[in-house]
C-alpha cells in the first residue's frame, strides 16, 4: 500500500502543482466565447449541455437552445427550461428517423432546424447556444457540414456554444475549442431496466 508522505514533502509538492496552475491560468488570458463539442456512445452529452445552460442562466446570460432530434415525447430539460424567461427553446417536433421513416419530411424538418440555428448563431444578443443532436444532421446527410462549420467560426466572438450527438467528425471538431467523447461502459437499458424521468428524460 503507497505510504502518505511527510508533511514537509507534500507541501513541497502541492507548492510545485499550484506554481503550475497558477502559470496555466495567468497564460489563458483569452476573451472570448468557447464551443464545446459533447460526442461518444456513452449517455452524458445532452444532460451535460443542459448542466451548462443552467450554469448560464445562473449568471443572467440570454441562452437559445436547439434540439435537432426530439420526438412527440415529453423530456424533463424541456418542460424546466422552456418556461425560463432568458431561454428562446425550439425542439423540432416531427421527429426523425426510425419515428416518421419519412426522408423528404425529414430533410424539411432539419432544414427549419437550421435555419432557426442560424439565426440564434448570428444573435449578438445570444450568450450561450445549445445545438443538441446535430451531428446526426450531417450522419444523414441532410445538412452540409461546410455551412454549419462556417457559420460556428463566424459567430459573434462572446458567444458560447455547446453541440452534441455521437459520431463528430474531424472538421467538426477542428472548429470546436473543447472536444470530449463520453465512453460508454455500461448502461441500464442494456440490463433492461426501464427509462427514468430524469435521467434519460
Ligand atoms: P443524456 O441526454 O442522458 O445526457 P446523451 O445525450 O449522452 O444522453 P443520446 O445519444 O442523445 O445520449 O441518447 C439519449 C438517450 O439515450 C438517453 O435516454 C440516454 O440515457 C440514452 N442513452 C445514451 N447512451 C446510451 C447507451 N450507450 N446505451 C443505451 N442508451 C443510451
Ligand atoms: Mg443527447
């Protein structure tokens, strides 16, 4: 078993990590917004996004946020935060893929899906964006990676933005300031427990 180390030679260490940080956090002098990239199998991007939002609402920030893939089916984030005076919230309501089997309607629904996120993504009077679920616009081809990479970089520069949705590619990232992939270890549904209100909803 690894031994504690002497009080002398941890307030050594700790004094060496803090002249570290303190480096790193003088050196990150930068003003300005950040996007964030949420990707992976594992369950946590979404939920993290809205962990997010409410950090911001918490400081008064004017939020928008986008969901991209949301069915008929009620979710917890939405019932909270679409009632909060400071969020503009836009779930696209038709519902993709395996719901509608439907690839023009589909194609219709991202369409309008974009252009409202367009239109938050040019908002100087938007603090923090949340586009949820987009990477599945470009896996089914129904959006061009190109406009949206272009309108990211062309945002107003105090603007924080989160994306989310499995499968990122490299360009994606590229035009994103902090990337993370949640790995999926294990999850309940595979044990057949059921869906819980809020935590999957
Ligand atoms: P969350 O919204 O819970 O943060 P997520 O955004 O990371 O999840 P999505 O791919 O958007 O994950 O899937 C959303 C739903 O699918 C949630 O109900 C989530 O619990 C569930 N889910 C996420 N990852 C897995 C997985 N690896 N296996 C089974 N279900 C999953
Ligand atoms: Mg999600």
């Amino acid at each position: 078993m690894k031994k504690p180390a002497s009080p002398a030679k941890h307030q050594q260490r700790m004094s060496k990590v803090k002249q570290q940080i303190d480096k790193q956090i003088a050196n990150a002098d930068k003003e300005q917004g950040v996007a964030v990239l949420l990707t992976g199998n594992g369950k946590g991007k979404s939920s993290s996004a809205f962990g997010m939002l409410a950090r911001s609402l918490g400081y008064g920030h004017n939020c928008g946020v986008v969901q991209f893939i949301k069915g008929d089916w009620e979710c917890g984030e939405e019932l909270f935060f679409s009632q909060h005076p400071l969020v503009s919230y836009h779930a696209m309501g038709a519902g993709f893929t395996w719901e509608t089997q439907n690839q023009a309607a589909d194609q219709a629904a991202a369409e309008n899906a974009w252009a409202l996120a367009a239109r938050l993504l040019a908002d100087p009077k938007i603090d923090f964006l949340i586009l949820d679920e987009l990477t599945y616009m470009f896996s089914h081809g129904w959006l061009q990676l190109e406009q949206v990479t272009q309108a990211i970089k062309q945002r107003p520069a105090h603007m924080n933005l989160v994306i989310t949705g499995r499968g990122a590619t490299e360009p994606l990232m590229a035009v994103c300031d902090t990337v993370s992939e949640v790995k999926d270890i294990k999850h309940a549904f595979r044990d057949g427990i059921k869906a819980q209100r809020g935590i999957e909803f």
